[in-house]
C-alpha cells in the first residue's frame, strides 16, 4: 500500500476516534509535551504550519514559510508535523531538507482537528495547513493549501491595521 494511502486511512481513522478518545498532546521532538495554549498570545503575532513529511504540497511549499520567517522576524513561526512521535525521524529529515530553523513540534491530525474544532469550530482538511493567531492569541485564520510568503505578511499587516483601527484612542 502506498504511503499515502496509508497515510490517508490514518488520518481519517484518527478523524473518526476524535469523539471517542482523547486526542494526545502536542510534543517537542525532545519528548516534552506542550499545548497550543502555550504557544500564542505572547505580544506577537503567531503563524503555525501543520505538514507531514510525506505531503508532496508541504514539500513544495516548505520554501514560502521559511522566506516568511527570514522578512518576518517579529512573527513567531511554529511548525507542526502530523508525523507524531513515531515518525520523528521523518519529520526530523524533513526539518532538515528545508532549513527550517523555527521550532517544529509533533503532532497528529486529530490534535489539530480537536483544536481547530474547539477555538473555530472549524475541522483540520488536511497538510499543508496555516494557523495565524493575534498577539492577544486569538484564532484569526485557518487556511488549509498553499500559501506564500507574501499573502501571509500581507494578511498580517491587513489584520493589524484594522485592530489599531477598533481600538479606542488614548
């Protein structure tokens, strides 16, 4: 069976057990976990990726969100690979092949799906996913597919301005 057969079952077997079981916590590749509680609302603007290794769309577009971290630098940049702990030596080689410098964590789609669903009442389509999140932390876009450097900074920048612009003058 191909891997991404595999890979499909896989994500819509642990789609359906969303319900049923917990979902498991995100996790460093050292090990330790973390939720994405922990990750946003820290002042700055915070844009995640979700991918897998063996996504060919991911390998495509690694490219964009690399170019979006080196002219972003007060965007905190997160990635999160739906290889789960046990293919953290695929997500590691892939980390790797595309110089991603940003801190990556480890995950699995109903992971992601349980939060999406929980802060948007959104469900995880599929890799590559964007995530972007206010410096306040608040969920403000979820985009699943391709998307380049430029439309990320240029959704930031429109999303800062209309928020300066709803808040009272001083």
């Amino acid at each position: 069976m191909s891997r991404i057969k595999q890979a499909l079952i896989i994500t819509l077997f642990a789609h359906g057990l969303l319900f049923s079981t917990m979902a498991s916590a995100l996790s460093e590749l050292d090990g330790k976990a973390i939720t994405f509680e922990e990750l946003v609302g820290k002042g700055k603007w915070t844009v995640i990726k979700v991918w897998a290794s063996d996504c060919p769309a991911c390998r495509a577009s690694a490219h964009h969100i690399v170019d979006f971290e080196m002219s972003n630098p007060d965007v905190d940049v997160i990635g999160i690979s739906l290889d789960d702990t046990s293919g953290k030596t695929d997500a590691e080689q892939f980390i790797d092949e595309h110089n991603f410098t940003f801190t990556n964590l480890l995950s699995n789609p109903s992971e992601v799906d349980d939060h999406l669903y929980s802060t948007a009442k959104k469900s995880f389509i599929g890799t590559p996913t964007f995530i972007v999140y206010n410096p306040q932390g608040k969920l403000t876009a979820a985009q699943p597919g391709l998307v380049t450097a430029e439309a990320l900074s240029a959704f930031i920048q429109k999303q800062s301005a209309a928020e300066k612009a709803t808040q009272p003058a001083s």
